[in-house]
C-alpha cells in the first residue's frame, strides 16, 4: 500500500496531481529547524510584543477572543499574545524542532502541529487567525496555496478577522540581492537568491557552515503574488479584505512598502 507523508499528499494522489516535484519545491519540510531559528534569531520576543501591540488598533481583540496563529514557528508571537493578556491563543505549526522550542517557552498557549493545508479545526471555531513573517505562497501551486486562504476562512466565524503578514512582490524585486554572505558566532551564513524562470517565484539557496561542526544547504521558494492576486484570491476564499499596510508601523501600502500586511473579515455564512 502506498505510504503518505500527509493527509494532503493522500488527497493529491488520488486527484491525480503529481507529487514528485523536486525536493527544493517542498523545502519547507526541512528548513524550519534549529538552525533556521539562529538565522532569524533578529526575529525576537520584542519584535513580537511590537506587532502584537500595533495589530490591536485594526482587530477588535478581547481577552477571551479565540486567536489561531497560523504558522506559529516558535510561538514568539502566542507568548506576545499572551502577555498582552489574550487567554484562548492556539498556535500551528508543520515543525517539530519549531514546537519543541515553542513548547519550553513561557508564557504558554497550546500548540498543534498541522498542515496549514488542512487544518484539524471544526468550523467557525475562531475570531481571528493570524499569520505572520510571509507564511504564505509557499506551495508549488495556486491550487495549494488557495486551500490555505480557504482554510482560513473555514476556521473563522462569520464576521470574523485575519490578518496575513506578506511580502511586497515590489519591494523584493527593488532590493534584490544575488548574494550576500555574514558570520553569526562560530559559523557562516551564505545566501544565494534568484527568480524563477517565470519570475512568480523568488527563491533562495542558503548554505550554513560550521554549525554544529557540519555544512549545511537549505532552500527556500515563495510564490510571488501580486496585490490584485491576492485581493482574487481572498475573495474566492470568501475573505473580504478591509485593507492593507505597508509595515506595522501602519502607513498606507504602496510600491515602496516592505511588507504587504492585508486584513479583514470572514463572509457571512449560513451554516
């Protein structure tokens, strides 16, 4: 019998999509791992507390509001919740070494490992889902990536928030950097990025040596979705975006901006 490393690879399977895509286009299962935490170690607890604060001028957060923080990594940003004082925080996560450290960490929220793709929720279950530092656009096709924001919407009671902290497709291509390279303690961190050939990806190879005594060589590949494609995409997962920023400081989204921060509301639903 033909095994599955998901639920999700079961479905694809017997819809006939293929699965056997190179193993840099399911980086994802690999990179989020202690040693992706030292490369982003300048993702810290106040940058979290820092969001956390500046997202509760556009949601109408209470202490008892239901939260899912999707793609929660290490749950800096649930322990950010927490301290603001939220009771009902869940986060999930696919990263076993990313939960572990989650899961050492006070103050704690409860934390499930899924896949985003298919979320192990019933439905209307939260006010609001939040994801942050682009955990978005990471699947080879639209079709995956749609099931995500669809996902969302499923989750979330009718009337209900979400927030999706993005990349700004033109702010990325206007700093592009082929290459850059930097020491962080005993080891070297070696980035080399490019576009894909259809320029809707941007896509890294990142190589570490010295960590642990041993080289490593990770990838990473996010899809490249334009606002107008992510305005489509939100409505035909039934999300209705209320607006955009271009960074938490707040200010109006734009070409300049660095981040594409859109949030709003869960259609109305009979169910």
């Amino acid at each position: 019998m033909k095994s599955y490393d998901s639920a999700w690879d079961a479905i694809i399977m017997t819809t006939g999509e293929r699965m056997d895509f190179p193993i840099k286009n399911r980086w994802w299962r690999d990179w989020f791992n202690d040693i992706y935490l030292d490369v982003y170690a300048h993702r810290d607890e106040a940058g979290a507390d820092k969001e956390i604060r500046a997202i509760r001028s556009l949601l109408p957060l209470q202490p008892m509001t239901r939260i899912l923080d999707l793609c929660c990594g290490n749950g800096r940003h649930c322990r950010a919740l927490r301290r603001e004082g939220f009771e009902n925080v869940v986060g999930v996560d696919f990263s076993h070494p990313l939960l572990r450290h989650a899961l050492a960490e006070k103050p704690q929220a409860e934390y499930l490992r899924a896949d985003m793709r298919l979320l192990p929720f019933s439905n209307h279950g939260f006010d609001v889902v939040l994801s942050f530092f682009t955990s978005f656009g990471y699947f080879k096709t639209n079709v995956e990536n749609l099931s995500v924001l669809h996902e969302i919407a499923r989750v979330l009671k009718s009337g209900g928030w979400f927030l999706l902290d993005y990349l700004n497709p033109a702010y990325v291509r206007k700093t592009f950097l082929p290459e850059s390279e930097k020491k962080h303690g005993e080891y070297t961190i070696r980035e080399r990025r490019s576009f894909s050939d259809d320029g809707e990806r941007i896509e890294k190879e990142i190589f570490i040596e010295n960590w642990g005594g041993d080289s490593h060589r990770f990838f990473e590949s996010v899809r490249l979705y334009e606002y107008e494609e992510m305005q489509e995409m939100l409505r035909a997962a039934d999300l209705d975006l209320a607006g955009c920023w271009g960074s938490f400081a707040g200010e109006k989204y734009g070409a300049e901006s660095p981040r594409m921060i859109l949030f709003g509301t869960r259609g109305e639903t009979n169910e």
